[in-house]
C-alpha cells in the first residue's frame, strides 16, 4: 500500500526538482552573459531576477502561437 502512494509522489518530485533546476540554470545563464557583458554584479543580479519573470510571461503566448500554427496546418 505504501508503494502505491510512494511512486506518484516520487514522480512529482522528479518534476518539480527537474523545474526547479531549469530555473536556476536560466538564472545563472542570464547572470554569467550580463556579467561577461558589463563585469556588473548588479547588472547580472538583475538579469538573473528579470529573465525567469520575463520568461515566465511570455510561455503562454509563446504555447498559444504554436497551437494556433499546428491547428492551421491539421485544417490544410
């Protein structure tokens, strides 16, 4: 009984520990190019803040774009 409940919680720790390492890797991404750019802890601090956000944002009308595209080629 308990390995049935283990498995799905397993599974959405895996994700959320997957999610949560793309996030930090886009983060210091962000803040190792702003960084080499202008040798500015504060301008790679705020990159690093600015993108996930920015990011974050934009996915859903990034996703929507692509349904629309993949919709107009399945009617043609």
């Amino acid at each position: 009984m308990v390995k049935a409940v283990a498995a799905p919680y397993i599974g959405c720790m895996v994700i959320a520990a997957k999610s949560m390492s793309q996030v930090l890797l886009h983060m210091a991404v962000a803040f190792g190019v702003m960084y080499a750019v202008t040798g500015s802890l504060a301008f790679g601090g705020l990159a690093a803040i600015i993108e996930p956000v920015v990011n974050v944002a934009l996915l859903p009308l990034h996703d929507r774009l692509w349904l629309r595209i993949r919709r107009r080629l399945a009617a043609a």
